[in-house]
C-alpha cells in the first residue's frame, strides 16, 4: 500500500536527484568546459534507464511485501554513492585543453570514467523510483507526481546551496537530502529507522566540516597543471567568481605597440587583478584610487574608441564586470554611468573583498551599478543613452539547465539589438567588441549581420550607412584580434566618418568600413556588398544573424565543417568546434552504454531467459514521451532565459512551472482506477497535447515579445500561464501508459522504464541539435508532432489488446 511516508521519500529522491543534476552542471563548467553541462542531464537518464534492467532481470523485488525494504536500503545507498563518487570524480585526470579540436584516447577513457562512476547515484535514485512504478503502478498518477513536485522543488534548491555552500559543499548536502528520504522510507522498521538517521548525522556533519576546514576542494582541469592560489572564490548559480593574484602591468584588450611603449614608459598605468568566470573568462578589477587622470590610459584601448567620439556621453555599460569599462567611461567624460551587470557574484567581489582596490567605483555617485540581465532592463527602462557599450560578454560558462547554451546568447541576436537601437539617442551607438580572426573573421562578420539586422527590422532603409568596424591589425591569420562595431541610431555625416578615420590613424588601429570610405577586408566588402544573403549563404561559416529563435551566436561551425582542419587554427572557432564535437562524443556515450548496459541486456532478458517483451507500439509509445518531453523542456528554458532576464530566473521558473503543473497532470489522472478512463482518457489527451504545443508555437514568441518589459512578477505570471496547460497535459501520459501497461503487460513496465530513460538521452541531445540548426519554434512543433504519434502508437495497442480480449 502506497502510504504518505512513501510518497514523501519519493519527493525527497526526486528532490536529491535534480539538485545533484543542476549542481554537477555548475561544476562540469567550472573543471571542464561548458561543453560538458549537458554530461549531468545525459547521466542523469542514463542512470535511471539502467535502473530499469535490475529490475526487469529480478522481478522478485518487486513483490508488495519486499519493495519498500528494498527501497529503504536504496535510498541509504543513494545518500553514501553521492559524496563518495564526486570525491572518486575530483580524483580521475580529465583535462581538455582549448588547443586540441579532438579528445586524444586516453581523455574518452576518463570520459567514460567519470561517466560510469557519477551515473552511479542517478542508477540509485532511478531504481527507487522504478521500484515504486513497478509495485505501485495502480497509483502511478500519484507516484509520478511526487517525482515531479519534489523535481520541481530540488530546480529550486540547488540556488541557494550553491550560494551557500559553493559546489562541493552543495553535493554533500544533496547526500543530506537523500538520507532524509531513507528515513521516510524506514520510517516504522526500528533498525532501517536508526540506520538512516545515524546516515543523516553523519552527512550532516560531513558539510559542516567541509564549510570549516574545506576538505573537499574542487580544482580546475581546463588548461592541466595545478591552479595558483585563490585570493578570493564564489560560487553561485552563474558561476563560479576567483581572483588569483594582481598583475603589476596595465590591462588592455587591444592597443597599438606605440601606444604600449608610451604607456609604459611614462608610468602613468595602474596594476590590476584579473577575475575569472568559470576559470577562463577573465574581467579586470582594476586598481583605482579616485583620480581619473590616472586611469586615462584605458582610452588607448580599442574597446574605449566610441569615447574619442562623442563628448559627454550618458552612457550604459552591459556586463562591467570588474568595472574597467566603467571607468574608462568616466575617465572619458561621461557624466554618469549605468552599468548592469548579471552576475551578483562579480558584483559582490568589487564591492566587498576588493572594493578598496577599485577605489569603492560601484558605490560612486555618477556610478548606478544594477544586478539584472542587461537586455531585459534597457527594454524596461524608459531612459535613452549616447552610448550602449558591449565589450566582449562571453563567460564560457553553462546555462544551468545544462542546454547547451551560452547565458549570453540572448545579448546577441537581431531582437537584442532592436532594443538597443530604441534606446539610443539621436546621436546615440553602440558600440560592439568581439574578437576579430583577419583569415576567418566569422564572428566578427556574424556581429556585423545581426546588428544590420536589427537596425533594419527598426526600420532602418540602409543600415550600412549607420555602420563603422574598427579593428587592431593582427600579426598573422591564425592570431586573433579585436574588432569594435559602431552602430549609430542615425547615419554617420561625413564629419563623423572624418572623424573616426583620424581617431584609427592616430590610436593605430584599422578603419575596416565607414559609410564612404573604401570597403577593407572580408568584413568591409560584406558591408558594402549589395546582396548580403548571397554573401552570407556562399561564406564557410554560419554568419546568418542570430535570432531569439535561434539564439546560439557563437555556434559558427556548421556539421559538415566539423573536420576542416583549416578552421582549427582560431581559438575562437575551435571552441565553437568543440562545442559541438563534445556533444557528439557524450552522446556517443550514452549511445554505447545505453546500448550495453540497457538496451542490449533487456532484449536478451526477452530472447533468452523467456522473459516478457512489450509490443513495438509500447516501446514506440514511451521512447516517443521520452524524446517528446526534451524536445519541449530545451527550448522553452531557452525562450525564458530571454523573457525572464537572468538565467537563474528562467531556470527557476521554466523547470520549475514545467514540473510542479506536470506533477499535478499526473496526479490527476490518477482519478479512475478503471481501464475504461485511462482510455477514454488517452483518447482525448494526444490531441489537445498537440493543439496546445501548436498554439505555443503559433503565438507563444509573440505574447512574449509584446510583454517583455512588464514588471517581472507580471512576467513570471505570464511564464506560468504559457507552461501551466501544456505542462498539466504533458505530466499525463506517461503514468496513463503505465497503469494501462501495468495491468495488462505487468512484467514489461521495466523494459518500459528503461526505453524511455535512454530515448530522454537521445531527446535532450536532439533537442540541442535541432534548435541550432532549424530554431526553438520548429523544434516545439516536432516535439508536437512525436506526442501526436505516441497517441496513434498507444491507441493500436490498446485497440489490439481489447481485440484479443474479445
């Protein structure tokens, strides 16, 4: 019988599960590369699918009378294989460096190491929770739904753990959760009962101690060899913030070799400490007592070059980081600073451990410092400023629903950069600076078309004559540069062009276009050419503008572009490479040990031992909810990271609305304990499922778009009712099939289980795939298209089971 202390241990599984998921994507970005975010949700399916072959071999444990014992000794499994496996992780040497575009053997060894070893916990809780769909399938509405409600709380908890305790100590307290859930289920069994608390004390005390003496440390395998001391270190649901030593030399992201000597030799710079993001974004901290004479050779670099063009300027600052940006601003003339920064992390270093280095800038009156994702405030805020400055906003760091994507991909698509352009005044720019490759200058190219993009959806006639591109030569073609774009709210005279091409002269830089003037370089002609989508169809890199449907600026590299060796030589785009070449490599695998460890032994379960084997309509059926379900979750989250503005709100609120409203789907159809409503009502789920994905994906993008710059509790009611139906409806399906499976194919809910952990591996990947190549809204309606062809699926085997009943 399926009691309340069971349903609350259930919660607490589910609960432990996804903290544990969210937390290791944080960690996999901050040791290994961003890349890797995805590993923690492949893993996570992967152990639960696995989960369902134990119990299809030994179907004995799932006799009424022994599950819940067995469930019990489970959970303290759980709770002892999450600290133990992560201290086994820190201990396997995993190293991928930004040189190498492929993984050299022994690296996929300790790949497959780490896979196997971590999946160990999430084989754990998918075995509880495969156990108790198994025993109590009659009640897998309600079941489900605890899954699902205690999901939807651990997406919320693993913010504050990470705030808190930084990543280890946030994997040791998801070993507290666990054990909280062995309780509940020894709950009435003295000696499981003292078990389970002496468990929970101890894991207690293991994150207290950690907190004060730091036994675990997490260390940073990205570049190999043995990280430097920390001055400072914090983690949160960004990223992970250090600062490791100050540099007694200025910092410049770009300047000419003349302007170098003569800073230097005049000794009029200041030192600076470097923060990273992740361990390899770097912003500078840099030092400032009061003066701004002082830091006026920050005017020198290539990303301060709007300044030398406009007197004065209200000015706007996304991403300061550690505020250099801010203060060559100031050092410029402008009156007054606002500057928006995502990261609370970033903000707190400046202004806590290091504000006296930074001379206290972000508490200076003529400084307003905001902690908000910058695009949704300046579509907010009803002010106009004479320059908007972006100066290379890339953190290399994960979202935290692991999806693959940049936090900064919603800055830098034709929609962000409509914002910027209404909010400019009329002599207003923005001004862009990304890295620039003289051979390969894709991203810089890629910048260039989205911002005429746009302008042009603005209603801008010809957006060429509102654009400059600045540029410090680069010593060879596999060097990178940098680039800075200027793009003006109304065109450039011909006194401005004058005037920015003697600023480049003088400063050393390379005018590459201003409305005018001969076109230079790649970037120049594809400015001026008069047919930019044949230019831009006919270039080797993807260069198509970015858009809030497909967000993913940085993916320059196209699938069949994968192996050319002539891309490899740009950091920029080897990154870009290997983006996507580490995705295929996870998925790989989870191919080989879904095939090995699931799929392989269930079918010769089935061959060999006589074991039952579901129908080919089954098998379709709950593979297709599993590929469905990601195909829905990944792009959504993604919408919302731009509508909801900071990456943490959208993670909260899509997983969040998506599994509490789809836990509640499914304890509503629990009601009905008769085969007759489960399919009466699997006959008239599938097609209002499908309208209601056709209706997000007809009018979702445009209710958003129209309520952006509401108030943010207005738009988290807005999120929840976009996701409210469509998750009620998509909690159902899943727990229907498996009551109906249940009572008429009892022995195959394992096989059933583990097809649909594996396809949820195949789904998310493919969901990543797919919104990169034909964008978020298709991806929604293929995701439409599988839920209205698992309705067809299980309607056949239904209608053939009540044949050979008759």
């Amino acid at each position: 019988m399926l009691r309340k202390r069971h349903i609350l241990g259930i919660l607490l599984v589910s609960m432990s599960t996804l903290t544990l998921e969210i937390v290791l994507t944080r960690i996999f970005s901050v040791t290994m590369w961003y890349h890797f975010a995805f590993l923690a949700i492949s893993m996570a399916l992967m152990g639960s699918a696995m989960a369902g072959v134990v119990l299809y071999f030994f179907p004995h444990l799932t006799k009424p009378g022994v599950t819940p014992r067995w469930i019990g000794w489970a959970a303290l499994g759980l709770a002892f294989s999450i600290p133990l496996t992560f201290v086994i992780y820190l201990q396997i040497p995993f190293v991928v460096r930004l040189n190498r575009t492929l993984l050299p053997p022994e690296q996929i060894l300790w790949l497959f190491l780490i896979y196997l070893d971590l999946t160990v916990p999430f084989f754990l809780s998918g075995l509880i929770l495969s156990l108790a769909l198994s025993v109590w399938s009659e009640q897998a509405g309600r079941v489900y739904w605890a899954d699902l409600t205690g999901a939807a709380i651990g997406c919320l908890l693993s913010i504050p753990l990470l705030e808190a305790l930084g990543g280890a100590g946030a994997v040791l307290a998801v070993g507290v959760v666990a054990a909280m859930a062995g309780v509940a289920f020894a709950w009435g069994g003295r000696g499981r009962w003292l078990w389970a608390g002496l468990t929970t004390l101890l894991l207690v005390g293991l994150v207290w101690g950690n907190m004060r003496a730091g036994w675990i440390v997490i260390s940073v395998n990205k570049a190999g060899g043995e990280e430097p001391p920390r001055l400072y270190e914090k983690w949160n649901a960004h990223s992970r913030v250090t600062v490791y030593e100050v540099a007694p030399y200025p910092f410049f992201w770009a300047i000419d070799g003349e302007r170098w000597d003569e800073v230097i030799e005049s000794g009029a710079w200041l030192p600076h400490a470097l923060l990273l993001i992740d361990a390899v974004a770097g912003t500078p901290i840099q030092e400032f007592h009061g003066d701004l004479d002082q830091v006026a050779f920050l005017r020198y670099d290539l990303t301060s070059f709007v300044y030398h063009l406009v007197d004065r300027p209200q000015t706007l600052v996304i991403g300061p980081g550690g505020g250099r940006d801010v203060l060559a601003a100031l050092a410029s003339g402008a009156p007054h600073v606002t500057a928006v920064e995502v990261n609370p992390a970033v903000v707190a270093a400046v202004r806590g451990p290091f504000a006296d280095f930074a001379g206290h800038l972000y508490d200076r009156p003529d400084v307003t410092i905001v902690v908000d994702d910058a695009r949704g405030y300046i579509a907010r805020s009803p002010d106009r400023y004479d320059v908007i400055q972006a100066a290379l906003i890339d953190t290399w760091a994960a979202g935290t629903s692991g999806a693959f994507a940049l936090s900064e991909n919603s800055l830098y698509t034709k929609e962000a950069f409509r914002t910027y352009y209404e909010h400019l005044t009329e002599r207003g720019i923005l001004t862009v600076s990304r890295w620039y490759l003289s051979g390969h200058p894709a991203e810089t190219l890629r910048l260039v078309s989205t911002g005429m993009a746009g302008w042009a959806s603005a209603g801008v006639t010809d957006p060429r004559l509102h654009v400059a591109v600045v540029a410090q030569p680069t010593p060879g073609p596999s060097t990178e540069g940098l680039a800075t774009v200027l793009f003006k709210r109304t065109p450039f005279t011909p006194e401005e062009v004058a005037l920015i091409q003697e600023r480049a002269e003088d400063l050393g830089f390379r005018l590459l276009y201003a409305p005018g003037l001969p076109p230079q370089e790649e970037v120049g002609l594809f400015i001026a050419a008069a047919d930019h989508e044949a230019f831009i169809a006919n270039y080797p890199l993807d260069i198509t503008p970015a858009s809030d449907d497909r967000p993913f600026f940085f993916n320059l590299v196209r699938f069949g572009d994968l192996l050319d060796p002539s891309l490899s030589a740009s950091g920029v785009y080897r990154t870009s490479m290997e983006a996507i070449l580490i995705l295929l490599a996870v998925l790989g695998i989870s191919g080989g040990v879904g095939g090995a460890f699931v799929i392989l032994p269930l079918w010769l379960g089935a061959r060999r031992r006589g074991l039952a084997r579901p129908s080919a309509g089954l098998l379709f059926y709950f593979g297709a909810l599993g590929v469905a379900f990601m195909l829905v979750e990944v792009p959504t989250i993604q919408r919302l990271t731009v509508y909801l503005g900071r990456p943490v709100h959208s993670l909260a609120a899509a997983l969040f609305s998506l599994l509490l409203f789809s836990g509640l789907g499914s304890l509503w159809s629990n009601g009905g304990t008769q085969d007759g409503a489960t399919v009466r009502r699997l006959r008239w789920l599938f097609p209002a499922l499908v309208g209601i994905i056709l209706l997000q994906v007809l009018v979702g993008a445009w209710l958003l778009d129209r309520t952006i710059g509401w108030p943010l509790p207005a738009r988290l009611a807005v999120t929840t009712l976009i996701l409210a139906p469509m998750s009620f409806l998509m909690g159902m399906p899943f727990p229907l099939g498996m009551r109906w499976a249940g009572k008429h194919r009892s022995g195959v809910v394992p096989w059933l289980w583990g097809v649909n952990g594996v396809m949820s591996v195949t789904g998310s990947a493919l969901a990543i795939a797919l919104a990169i190549h034909i964008g978020l809204r298709l991806t929604l309606l293929v995701a439409g298209l599988l839920y209205g062809l698992a309705g067809l699926a299980m309607g056949r085997s239904v209608g053939r089971e009540h044949a050979e009943v008759g």
